[in-house]
C-alpha cells in the first residue's frame, strides 16, 4: 500500500513540474543560456585541454624516450610540465609563422587573383552570355570595386566588427586558457575525482563501461588528431612543392586550403580541388589542367602512402558513417563540429557493435543450450531402452 501510495505521489509531482516547464518554456530556456554563457569559458577551457592533451603526451614520450637510459630523470611532474610549455611554445610559433609568413602571402595572392580576374572578365562576361545568364550584376561590382583598397573598405567595417567582439570575449579567453592549463596539470587528480564520483553512484557493471568508452575516445581522438595533423603538414608541403615545381599560380593558397581541409574526410578533399581549380581557372585558365592532374596524382599518393602510414585506422568508420558525422558535426558546431565528431561516432559505432556482439552471442548460447536440453528430452533414457 505505501508503494503504490509513493508511486501515486511521484506521478503527481511529475504531472506537476512537467505542466510548470511546459508554461514557462521561454523563460527556462533563457535561464539555461544565461547559464550555459556563465560556465562556457570552463567548458571551452576543458575542450581546449582535452585537444592540447594530444601535444602534451606526444612531448611527454618524446621526453621519456631521451631519458630513458639517464639515471637522473625528471620527475612526472616536471615532464608535464615541460611538456605544456613546448606545447604553448609551438602554438606561439605555429601563430607567429601564421602572421609573418602566411597572412603577406595570402595577401600578394588575393591581389594576384583580383588583378587576373578584373584581367579576365571580358572573356568570363562573354561566356556567361553565351551561357544565357545575365552579366551586369557582376560587371557593375567589378566597376564600382575597381581595386583591392576599395574591396576592404566593405569588409573593414564587419572585420572591426568581428574584432570588437573578439576583444568582448578577451576575458573568455583567457579563462579558459587558465582552465585549460590547471586541467593538463591535474588531470591525474581529475581523473581519479571522476572515477571515485562514477564508484559512488553508479553500479561497477556501469562504471566499467563508462571507463571502457572514456579510454577509447581518449585513445581515437589522440590518434585521429595526431595523425590527421602530421598528414595535414605532409600534404601541404608536397602540394606547395608540386605546384610550385610546375608553374601552378597561388601554389601556396591552394596548398594552405588543401592542408587545413584535410581535416575533413572526403568533403575536405573535394571543397579543395574546387577552390584551387576555380583559382587557378581564374589566374591562369591555361594551367587548369595542369592543375587537375597533380592534385590528383597528389591524392592517390595520400590514400595509398600517407594516410595508411600516418593515420592508420585510428577511426574505424565507414565512409557512410564518416559522412554522417560529418555532415551532424556540421550541422551543429561548424568545420570544428565536422573534425571532433568523426572521432566521437567511431567510439559510438564501435560501442554499439560490441554490445550488438555480446547480445547475439548470448542469444547463440541460450539457444544451443535450449537446442541441448530438447534433444535430452527427446532421447530415449537407458532404462527404456534395456529389454
């Protein structure tokens, strides 16, 4: 009688918060963003350490493999330590390349590419009328930009803008950099935090999956990352070189897209060969050719060489399920959502296959044992059989 009398009550309160939430559904959901805008710089520090987490350990080994055989050697926390720091050192470098190097030579290549398309548009307006399509919207965006200063004078005032909002969120930043920072250096203790939390209020069936898939998205997401960065770099050197080698115009804007789009199976690959192939049908429409068979050659030398040496099969996904992950991910955060949800689906495909598995096999035994049991009874005993 109190069971059904507590049950009777649990519905009730249901009912009740449940009429509440569904009459005040604006007001809540502006709640949870004011919260969730509270707690995003912790959120995003704590997303930013488990990405560094991939550096951090790759300088950690490095450490332990160069003192290996050295009596004297650093201590665990002096290795983090030094491993962070070689982290943000090469995350400094990798910005200050970015601004000395490739922002001047993306600069010379959007002029480059502006000077030969205003060189070429006689010959494109033509072809668009031939196609049938009107021209004039175009002809009198060339004329009214008749150079590169007055294309930046419409997009300064959205670049300051963009700007100004980076400035807002400075202090974001910085504390989630601070977060991302006391998360790497006590991660041990984090994790010994969470796995003593998931002891005290789940069973230790549940807790032993929970740490199964936790060490497997840490284990795809740090051989996805690492891996899908080496390959970046190798296929943005060789395809800077080739192009270069064979005269190819803005070599090293295509081969800076191509790189970062790399990151982006299957989609990535195909959006490249279409921003360089309209780049260099603009510049130099004789090269376009050219153009196509090197980046394709270049392709096949990444599946058949790179990919399998570099990456291996860190994922594990299908090309239908990489595509949906590609495509949620997309949907959701952008081209970060698009690179951090390959790694969360494989873990997802490949826990759901497991537990696919493990239920056929116990369905595959609890028959054959029926299948025994009937066959037992079936059989006629000795005592019958004895005349």
């Amino acid at each position: 009688m109190k069971r059904f009398m507590k049950r009777e009550y649990l519905l009730i309160a249901f009912g009740v918060i449940l009429f509440v939430v569904l009459n005040h559904l604006g007001g809540i959901f502006s709640f949870l963003q004011y919260v969730f805008g509270l707690l995003l710089p912790v959120i995003a520090g704590f997303i930013l350490a488990f990405i560094l987490n991939v550096p951090v350990r790759g300088f950690e080994n490095l450490i332990g493999r160069i003192f290996k055989n050295v009596k004297r050697a650093p201590g665990q926390k002096l290795t983090r330590a030094l491993s962070m720091i070689l982290t943000f050192i090469a995350l400094a470098g990798v910005v200050v390349i970015a601004v000395m190097l490739v922002a001047p030579m993306l600069s010379e290549s959007i002029q480059n590419i502006y000077k030969n398309f205003t060189a070429h548009l006689p010959e494109l307006t033509a072809f668009f009328t031939k196609l049938g399509l009107d021209s004039s919207k175009l002809t009198a965006w060339v004329s009214s930009h008749d150079n590169v200063n007055a294309i930046m004078k419409d997009v300064l005032p959205g670049v300051f803008g963009f700007a100004s909002n980076v400035v807002s969120g400075i202090v974001s930043v910085i504390i989630s950099v601070f977060v991302a920072i006391y998360a790497l250096l006590s991660k041990d203790k984090l994790l010994i935090q969470s796995k003593r939390f998931t002891k005290a209020f789940f069973k230790e069936k549940t807790c032993e999956r929970l740490y199964y898939a936790g060490n497997l998205l840490n284990y795809k997401y740090y051989k996805y990352l690492s891996g899908q960065f080496i390959e970046a770099c190798i296929l943005g050197v060789l395809g800077f070189s080739v192009l270069a080698l064979f005269g190819v115009p803005n070599a090293f804007v295509i081969a800076f897209i191509t790189s970062v789009l790399a990151f982006v199976p299957y989609i990535g690959a195909v959006t490249a060969f279409g921003v360089g192939a309209l780049l260099t049908l603009i510049s130099a429409p004789e090269k376009l050719i050219v153009y196509i068979v090197i980046y394709f050659i270049v392709q096949i030398v990444e599946t058949q060489f790179i990919c399998p040496h570099v990456v291996g099969n860190a994922v594990g996904l299908s090309p239908l399920w990489t595509l949906v992950a590609v495509f949620v991910g997309g949907s959701l955060f952008g081209l970060f959502g698009m690179i951090m949800f390959i790694p969360l689906f494989s873990v997802t495909v490949t826990l759901l296959h497991e537990h696919i598995d493990k239920r056929i096999a116990a369905k595959e035994v609890l028959s054959s044992s029926v299948e025994s049991d009937a066959e037992d009874a079936e059989s006629p005993s000795s005592e019958n059989t004895e005349l």
